[in-house]
C-alpha cells in the first residue's frame, strides 16, 4: 500500500538521538535550547519554547495570554479536535466562525458578526498547510483589541505574502507529531515576539517555576526531551528540501487532475505558499465514500480530514452545539478526502495514484 505519509527518518537522525542517549542529558537540555533557538531564526520569531505536543503548545499559549473562563475565543470547526479542546482546557468558550469553500480556512469576512465583550482572541488554523488570510485577521485584531493566537500545527514553512506562517501572531503554535513535515515523534513549539509571554510559557510548561522549586501558580509538566529536540534540529535542516518535494507533487497531481469534472483540486490564493502538509481533494455529486473504497481497493492510503465538523463531535453536542451552526464546514466535511503528497512518493507512485484517481470515473 502507498501510504499517507511516511516520516522521511535518515542516519543523521539516528546518529543525532544516538548521541543524546550516550551523553546522559536525556531530558529537557541543550539540544531543546538548540532547537528553539533554530526554529525560531527559521520562523522569523524571537523566541521559541518547545513543548511535548502541539496540543500543549496551544493550552500553555492560551493561558500564558490570560485566557480564561468567560473569555471566548473564536476559531474554526474544521480542524482537529485540539484546537477546540485547548480553548476548553483554559475554562473558555469556542466560538465557532464557518469556513471558506475553496480554501477551507476560517472565513475572515464572517468573523467580525461573532465578535462580542467577551471575545479576547481570534485563533485561525493554517489547514492542510494552506496559510489563512492574515491581513484580513490581523485587521480584525488590531481593530477590537483582540489577540492572535495561530495555530500552525501544520504549516511548516508555509508562507503568506512572503512571510512565515506562525510569524504573525501574539503567538503562534505547532506540532512535530509523526505526520507532520517536521518530525520529533511527539512534541510541539511556540512561537512569539514578547518577553512577557515567553518568560510565562516556560514557567506554565515546567510546573509554574520561576527558579528551580519555586513555584508560582498550579502548572503541568510540558516539557519536551533532547530525544526529541535532537530529531528536530535535524529535520530541519531538511524541511525546506522536503516541502519543495512536496510542492513538485502537488503541483503534478493539479496538472494531472485537472480536467476531471467531479472533483476539485486544491485552491491556492495569490500570495499564498503551502507547506503541502495534505493535498486535500474535494469529491463532488455524493461520490466521496465511494471514491475512498476505490482508492483502497487500490492499495492508496486516504485519509478523511476532518469527518466532522468540531462543534458536532459527541462531547461537544453535550454543551448545545447543534447542526446548522456552519453550513459550509458540514457540507465540506462529507466532501474532503487528502491523498497522498509527501516526498516519501516515487514517480510510479505518483502516476498509480493520479491513474486510479482518474479510472475511479
């Protein structure tokens, strides 16, 4: 079978782990240091703080900006539940804004209806890797008084009007799960330009301690280990490579694809960079379900993200969320299925799934 993804893990990355096991500095150390310093030269940030997962890069970011209960935040449905959950876990509200058709990205121009006293930061998500419009974002921002809070867990490089997703917020998050463009197994960062947030990060990452056993607040233990910094400093030496593979297939799966009039291919705006993190097809006429049974049939790999619109998973029906809410995001969601796009593909590879695609018809 082709498989969605596939980490592309080399001898560099063995050696790098190697090294950190036989020097004794296992945990939270020099190489976390390194790593922070590096992806945040790379992202264009001042600081970054590294976490065990994107989803605790989220919580820290949210609670180190105050956010609290009775606040709302506003943010997306279609995305992975820790978008969501991580505005839960600070004791706020989710507001949920629809997405647009083509990108399906947060909807900026629908954003400003949903902006109320309570609002306190606005919470995009680069999807797919496709950055949002962060002029428009930005704007709406400055305009309320609102903070930006990115959640670039899968937007690696991507770029908007030249500058790096996770560059533009109050702060920025993302994710080195296994799937992702840049791999550390578990673990996550985040990104800002403030010393007050960042001092508060770490001390919200690593039990509330403003110097060794002092605690300040109640806090967790986020940390990320060199295990897995030592993974990151190696991957992304290698990111760049990697997307620049990705985009050679999405752009010939877009070549391939093109004429086939129950399907679209993905939409990239002006001024828009992907990272390519998924190339996400959208499977007209009802045919969706069909189509994957097809692909596995085929031995293809696909993958449905995101089934279900957030605000309608089980947990979150129990606080009255109801069908209804944003049309567009149920409609995408029984609509979207990503392929295949990530550098571990071969040329026949690519020409087997561009001719199962085309001999679904």
């Amino acid at each position: 079978m082709i498989p969605i993804t596939k980490p592309d893990i080399g001898e560099d990355e063995i050696r790098a782990v190697e090294d950190v096991l036989r020097s004794g500095y296992i945990v939270q150390h020099n190489k976390t240091r390194e790593f922070e310093r590096d992806f945040s030269l790379y992202i264009g940030t001042k600081y970054g703080i590294a976490t065990s997962s994107g989803t605790t890069s989220l919580m820290i970011a949210l609670k180190s900006l105050g956010i609290k209960e009775g606040d709302e935040v506003i943010t997306t449905p279609f995305t992975f539940a820790a978008t969501g959950n991580s505005i839960l876990y600070v004791g706020a509200k989710p507001v949920f804004v629809d997405i647009d058709p083509k990108t399906f990205n947060i909807d900026p121009d629908l954003i400003g209806e949903k902006i109320t006293e309570k609002t306190k930061a606005i919470l995009p998500v680069h999807l797919y890797g496709q950055p949002c419009e962060m002029k428009k974002i930005n704007k709406l921002c400055h305009d309320n008084g609102l903070l930006l809070i990115e959640d670039a867990a899968q937007a690696h490089g991507a770029e908007y009007d030249g500058k790096k997703a996770g560059s533009f917020g109050d702060v920025s998050c993302f994710s080195f799960y296994a799937t992702k463009n840049l791999v550390t197994a578990e673990g996550g960062m985040i990104m800002t330009n403030s010393e007050e947030t960042e001092e508060k990060s770490r001390m919200v990452r690593d039990h509330g301690q403003s110097g060794r056993y002092i605690h300040e607040f109640l806090s967790y233990n986020f940390r990320m280990t060199d295990i897995n910094a030592a993974l990151g400093i190696v991957q992304l030496k290698k990111l760049d490579s990697m997307n620049k593979k990705r985009a050679e297939n999405a752009d010939y799966f877009t070549e391939k694809l093109k004429n086939l009039d129950w399907l679209e291919t993905p939409f990239v705006p002006e001024k828009m960079m992907p990272s390519w993190h998924q190339y996400t097809l959208r499977i007209l006429e009802g045919k969706r379900d069909k189509f994957w049974e097809h692909m596995k049939e085929n031995d293809i790999q696909c993958m449905l993200y995101y089934p279900i619109p957030l605000y309608l998973q089980p947990f979150y029906r129990t606080m009255g969320f109801k069908e209804g809410l944003c049309p567009i995001s149920e409609r995408i969601s029984k609509e979207v299925i990503s392929i295949p796009v990530g550098p571990h593909l071969t040329e026949p590879d690519k020409e087997n799934i561009a001719d199962t695609i085309k001999g679904f018809a």
